[in-house]
C-alpha cells in the first residue's frame, strides 16, 4: 500500500511539474478480477395498496442456486446491487406474509444496467420473466440508425487529443489542421450530444470513451451537418468506492502531458472530478507559389513561411451525481479549459519576372497568439419508470468561450542585391488586437414510450441560442506619416446572434424480422448580425419552419444478416466563420466571409448491408447518394485591395452558395477476428462528387472520383503486450476551381500492461511514421494558378505511463460511521439469504 501512496505521489508530482490538469482514462474491461460489470435495481410494492415494501429479504442467485449477493430493501422499496458480474442470475424476493417472487436477470457487455420494475408483492403469484439474450458487444456496431466506435483500446492516440482519436476511427477524415470530414463532407461534432465551443485540440484523448458515427440521421437528431453527426462521448466512472487513475507522458516535438481521474461513489452520491494537462511545441512550414496572368504580361510569386507552433492547454471537469432513488438521477457538472495556441513564422516572398527570374525579394514575420478560456455547465435529470424502456430526460447546457488574439506581421522588400527598396513595393507593417466571445445555451427534453413490445414512441423538444462577438483592431504604419492607423480592412466589430428551435417525434416498430422507423423534425432558425466600422453592414435572415422526415427501414435475414434503407434530409447551416465579413490577409492572399451566404439542404439516401460471421468476422456495407442545393463551396477570385493606403493584387477566397453538389458512392467496413490474438478492421469509402457553380456567372463546375482507406491491425503479444497499427490514405479531394492532392500516413503503438488486474500500463507510439502528412491543394482562377503546401511537425514518438487505483467498496463512509459507534442500515453482505 506504501508502494501504491509513492507511485501516486510520484505521478501527481509530475503533473504539478507541467502545471498540468489531470484526466486519466476509465479503465478499460479486462478479464481475471477487473471484468466490466452491472448494476441490478428495482422496487418493491404491496400487490394491493401499492406502497413501499420494507426490510423484503432480495437476494441474486447464481446459476447453481447459489447467493451471490443481497439485501434487504430501504424504507421507499427500493434495492440495489452494484459491481454484479456480467451473466445470467436469479432475481429472488422474500417476504413473510407474501409468496416469493422470481425474477430472470441477464447482465451483457451492451446491457449493463437492468431495471426490473415495480416488482408487487402479493399472495399465489410467481412471476418469472425471461430477458433477450445479447450476445458480445464488438469492435462497432450498427443500430438502424447509429454506428458506435469503441476507441478505449486506442493505443495510438494515448496522451494525444480528440483529433489524434478520430484519425483512428473508421469513416472519419481530420486534416492536420483538424478539418473533420466524413464521405467527403462535413459533419456537426457534439461533445456529450450537445453543441460546444471546444476545438478538437482542446479535448484530451483519454477522457474519450467512444464516437458516435450517425452517417445518415433520424429526425431525433438535429438536422445540421451535410454528412451526418459526430458525436465525442466523454468517460465517466460510477464504480462504488474510491478509483481513480494517474497518467503522464513525454513526446519527442517537445510535448508533455498528465492527468488525473478521481470518482468517490458511495449510497445516493457519486463524485468525479478530472484534471488533464498537455503541451505541445512543433514546426510549420508551407510554401505558396502563384503565377499572375495578365493582359499584357506573367508574373510569379513564390513565397516561404517557416516557424514553430506552441499548443498548451489545461481541461478540468467536476460533477456529482445524485442518485434521489433507483429511478431519478440528477447530475450537475462543470468542464473548464484554458490555454494559449501560438504561431511564429519566419517569411521570405520573391517577385519573379515571366521568365521566372527573381527580381526582388521580401523578409518579415507573420506571428499569431490567441489565449483562450472555455467553461461548460450542464445540469441533466433523468427518469426511468417501472416499464421497461420508458424514460424521460432533460437536461440544460451552457457553454461560453473568450479569447484574446494578438498578431505581428511586417515584410520589408529587397532587391537582389539586398539593398532595402520603397518601390514598387513598400514595406509592410502592421499588428492587431483582437477579442471574441462566443456563448451555446441548449435545453432538450426527451421521452421515450414502448408502447407494446413491437412498437416504440420517442418525442422531444429542443432549443439552442448562439451568440458570438469579434472585435479586432488592425493598426498599419503610413510610411509617408511614420505613423500607425487603423486599417479598416483589416478590422472588424462584429455581432453574430443565432436561434433554433427544434420539435421532433419518431415511430419505430418491428413486425417478425422486419423493422421500420418513421420520423419527423421542425426547426424554425433565426439569425442577425451586425458588422460595425466605417460602414456599418447588417443582416437579418429568418426560416419560421423547415421540415425534415426521415424514414428507416430494416430486414433481418437468417444467418446474422440485416439490410437497411434510410432516407433524411438535412441542412447545413453557415458557421459564423462563413459569415464573418472581416479580412484576413497574409502575403498576398486573403480570405473573407460572405454575410450573404444561405444554407444548403441536402437529400441523403443510404442502402446498408450487415453480415456476422460467429462473432468474429463481421461486414458492414452502404450505398449512398446525397443531393445537395445551394451547395457551400470556397470560391477564388483575383481582386485588388488597399492596404495600409496601398494597392495590393491577390487572390481573395470566400465562401459561396453553388448551384448543386452531387454525391454518390460505396463504403466498406470489415472486422476479421484473424486468430484469438489477431483482429483487423478495414475501411474503405469510394465516391463520385460534382459539383456545379454556374450560378455565380461563371462556367464553373468540377467533377471527379475519390476514395478513401483506412485500415486498424490490433495484435495481442504474450507478456500482457499489445501491439497496434494503423495507416490511412485519402485520394484527391474535388474542388470547384481546383482539387486537393492525395495524403497518407501511418501510426504504430505498443502497450505492456503490469502488476495484478493490469493496473500499470506503459505504452510507446509513433505517430506519421513517413512524415508524410500534409495539405497540399492547386486552384484555378481567370487569372492565376497557384498551387499551397502546408506542413506541421506531425511525426512525433509519445511515451505514456497510467496507473488505476482504487477498488469497489460500497460501505465507504459505513465503515467510518461503524468505528464511530454510529448505527447501521442496509446494504449489501455477501452470503445473504
């Protein structure tokens, strides 16, 4: 125990050195003592009065008749057993003056928790109900409208964040600037269900419990997202007693990182709280090269930028859960995360004449600080009533986000021979000041209703308000002043507010192996925003009610096959981002939102197949096909703009509404369970995309065909030893003016688990073995060709080191209450009959 009080010293020494916030992963289900396991609970009631039966022996018999637990129920009827075992017991309830009741349990890896009702207490009545027989929960699985990823056992993205985790899920593509798009499109992210302002960097790996992959949403969902719903579920631990989990590790590109899980659940209260600190320091490169086409003459532009990141953030989360009785719960949690994400580039432009030539060059810096605080508050109830499978659930969220942004650029032009020149190219220099809020206010409330065993009813209302303020103030230096102004084009004070309201209702039934769901969602949105400056631009857009159905059908066949067909529509509406009318400017190249922007609304169409070969080989097949209208697309256009009173010519991007975008094509997921110590899941997603922008006056439209590949091989080596690899590559991406290359990259870890019920674990991986990942994207215009490369330090080796504590002990503060002479209630006690 000695040993155990050092180690833990020892790691959260560690995190304190780092100044750190500690999350430790829930630990995983393992075999030999440390088996997942279930909670049983239910109530008792007087058959004719209906009140609450107290002290009725409740005991859970093992298949042999044996006691594996009991005791007696509380003063309101209910009972409770924790930490049972997963398999198939004996629910057994005795009481004088009633005849005993029995009652079938069955625990399984996808049904951990059973309710078994309001169990009445009357005389000559047995009951004895028979369960489902569920058989393991595999790597994934498809419901008729939700594919779920297991992503405890990634090895790979261990001490890294959210964006290392969906590098390794099947579906899922994340640039190296954390771009997430899935079948060549973007999904909406939630964190826990719910929307947030958190990055993808700003969530630690290890306090990751699964993704949700939705491809093809019900109306129970929000209709947001082009190519479904991503949804990050977060760990929590309600195991009774005192656990918890230490965890810190070093990276080769500079990083470091540590956390700490820590539960305390005892009787009606559980307690959680978690602290995770990470850093990260990298270089970035890029290379921008660019020829001008004009009437007379051709010009080039070949530019450099070189530099290093710093990404460090600390993520702290704190709740309770109080469980009122077996059938309400309320739960009150906190999240906060800050940190800072910087940017320091080295630049160096050339001027090439037409016969690419260099005439003069340019030297500066182009730096970028942005400091950030995020807070999460949710308040959550949930209800289970004695039937089975009826709830009800509601909960409020809100979630706020400042930043504070700073920004240092200058470039001073040379000629060739390194004399300093104001002509034809001034020097440029400049700095900004900037910052924003953004604020997420989310009340839901669900219900779900079986209305008989073939047949279910779920409803539900949602309301989600959107507020976000930007305020920066960019100061160029007039260099025939000496004096610094404020560059209106580089400025901005900007107020974006946004409002949904959603209504939904879903019936879902099933008729032998046939199943069906029909859905319904009303979202009703609003939207305002104001851009303040020297002229002041606004806009109001209102959509009082769209509709969106859904309609899913499935067949299950003989042999572990089904086949599914599923039909929804759903819309993308623009990000503020898309909206944001402020410019961003950086050498020659600038971007912008459009406040004119409208969402798309898209027709989705998804034809599955699922096969199960005896639980160790499965396939997962889909064709799908999405039509989308007023498609939002990057658009380039050449355009001259003056910056700190001078003209500069560049090439200017800024979202648009294309005509339409089409998409058809074919994903394929397979899982072979090679041999007892061999699995490997294959992904592979083929794809044909056009898309046509003539709408905007111009003959644009691009069409091509894609495909994407993934593949996971997890190998369990003697000594407790596990060895994972990983590798993906993505075709060219289809752009309206342009396309994106190919990419690929490859991961590899390995992980050696130690002492008894594996408690320490040590684990080793290099990710972007080849240092291969990268951006690298070509665009087409009237007037120019260019061609953008951008690379960040990726290739990085992590060493991890956990640590679990703690034990199941539902007699936590009892035993205090014992030594102190104080009475005692209830409980479980082994061998109780």
């Amino acid at each position: 125990m000695a040993t155990t009080r050092k180690f833990v010293m020892l790691m959260l020494g560690i995190c304190c050195w780092l100044n750190n916030n500690i999350y430790a992963q829930q630990a995983p289900a393992q075999k030999n003592g440390n088996a997942e396991k279930g909670t049983v609970y239910g109530k008792l009631l007087d058959g004719q009065t209906n009140k609450p039966v107290e002290y009725a022996s409740v005991a859970l018999l093992r298949a042999d008749s044996s006691v594996l637990t009991g005791m007696l129920s509380k003063g309101n009827g209910d009972f409770l057993f924790e930490q049972v075992p997963l398999g198939k017991y004996l629910l057994k309830v005795n009481f004088i003056g009633y005849t005993t009741i029995y009652k079938a349990v069955h625990l399984t890896a996808q049904s951990t928790r059973m309710d078994a009702g309001n169990i009445k207490l009357q005389a000559n009545v047995k009951s004895l109900t028979g369960v489902e027989v569920v058989g393991e929960k595999p790597t994934f699985t498809m419901a008729i409208d939700k594919r779920v990823f297991n992503v405890d056992k990634n090895i790979a993205s261990i001490g890294g964040t959210a964006t290392d985790v969906l590098k390794q899920v099947p579906s899922v593509n994340v640039d190296i600037d954390g771009n997430v798009s899935i079948r060549n499109g973007s999904p909406t992210i939630f964190v826990d269900g719910r929307p947030t302002t958190l990055t993808l960097d700003q969530i630690p790996a290890d306090a990751i419990a699964s993704v949700e992959v939705v491809t093809n949403p019900s109306a129970k969902y929000d209709a947001e997202g082009v190519s479904g719903i991503l949804n990050i579920v977060l760990k929590k631990n309600r195991k009774a007693g005192i656990n918890g989990s230490v965890n810190g590790g070093l990276g080769t590109v500079g990083s470091a990182n540590g956390g700490i899980d820590l539960s305390v659940r005892q009787e009606k209260f559980n307690f959680f709280v978690s602290y995770n600190i990470r850093r990260r320091k990298g270089s970035v490169n890029s290379h921008l090269f660019r020829k001008n086409i004009s009437a007379d003459t051709t010009t080039f532009l070949d530019q450099y930028q070189d530099g290093d990141m710093l990404r460090q953030f600390q993520y702290g989360r704190i709740g309770a859960d109080w469980f009122i009785d077996n059938r309400n719960t309320l739960t009150l949690s906190q999240g906060l995360v800050g940190g800072n994400f910087n940017n320091y580039n080295d630049q160096t432009l050339y001027d090439l004449s037409q016969q690419q030539q260099r005439v003069r060059y340019g030297k500066g810096i182009d730096n970028s600080e942005r400091g950030f605080r995020n807070y999460t508050t949710q308040l959550g109830y949930k209800h289970t009533f004695a039937k089975e499978g009826k709830e009800l659930t509601a909960d409020v969220t809100f979630n706020t986000a400042n930043s504070k942004d700073r920004t240092d650029y200058s470039v001073q032009y040379f000629d060739m021979g390194g004399h300093a020149i104001d002509q034809p190219r001034r020097p440029e220099l400049r700095y900004g000041n900037g910052k924003g809020n953004t604020t997420y206010w989310t009340g839901q409330i669900d219900f779900v209703n079986p209305l008989s065993e073939h047949a279910k009813l779920e409803m539900g209302l949602r309301s989600v308000l959107r507020t976000f303020e930007n305020n920066l103030a960019t100061l160029g230096k007039d260099f025939t002043t000496g004096t610094f102004s404020l560059d209106s084009a580089l400025s901005n004070d900007y107020h974006y507010r946004e409002q949904v309201n959603a209504a939904y209702a879903t019936f879902s039934g099933t008729k032998k192996d046939f199943g069906y769901q029909v859905g319904l969602r009303a979202e009703q949105s609003f939207y305002t925003g104001t851009m303040q400056g020297v002229k002041e631009v606004s806009y109001k857009t209102n959509y009082p009610v769209s509709l969106f159905p859904s309609l899913f059908l499935s067949q299950k066949l003989k042999g572990d096959n089904e086949f599914q067909l599923n039909y929804s529509r759903r819309i993308r509406r623009p990000w503020f981002r898309d909206l944001l009318p402020n410019l961003e400017y950086n050498a020659q190249t600038a971007s912008r939102g459009n406040p004119g922007l409208r969402p798309e609304f898209t027709n989705s169409f998804e034809l599955s197949y699922l096969k199960d070969f005896n639980h160790k080989h499965n396939i997962l097949v889909s064709v799908y096909f999405r039509n989308t209208n007023n498609a939002i697309t990057s658009f380039y256009v050449d355009t001259t703009l003056t910056l700190n009173s001078q003209q500069q010519k560049v090439v200017l991007s800024y979202p648009i509404n294309a005509a339409t975008r089409n998409s058809y094509g074919a994903e394929f997921t397979v899982r072979n369970q090679l041999t007892s110590w061999w699995d490997v899941t294959t992904n592979l997603n083929i794809a044909q995309t056009k898309i046509n922008a003539d709408n905007v006056g111009q003959n644009i439209s691009n069409q091509g065909f894609i495909w994407f590949g993934k593949i996971n091989s997890n190998t369990k080596l003697p000594w407790n030893t596990t060895l994972q690899v990983s590798g993906e590559y993505e075709s060219k991406e289809i752009l309206p003016q342009g396309e994106n290359a190919p990419q690929y990259s490859m991961d590899m870890a390995i992980k050696k688990e130690f002492l008894k019920n594996k408690a320490l674990a040590i684990s080793l991986g290099l990710n972007d073995i080849f240092n291969t990942d990268r951006n690298l994207s070509y665009t087409r215009t009237s007037f120019s060709d260019q061609e953008r490369y951008r690379k960040r330090a990726t290739r990085e080796l992590r060493l991890n080191v956990s640590y679990r504590f703690g034990k199941m002990d539902t007699h936590l503060f009892k035993k205090k209450n014992k030594e102190e002479g104080g009475p005692q209630h209830g409980g479980q006690e082994e061998g109780f009959q």
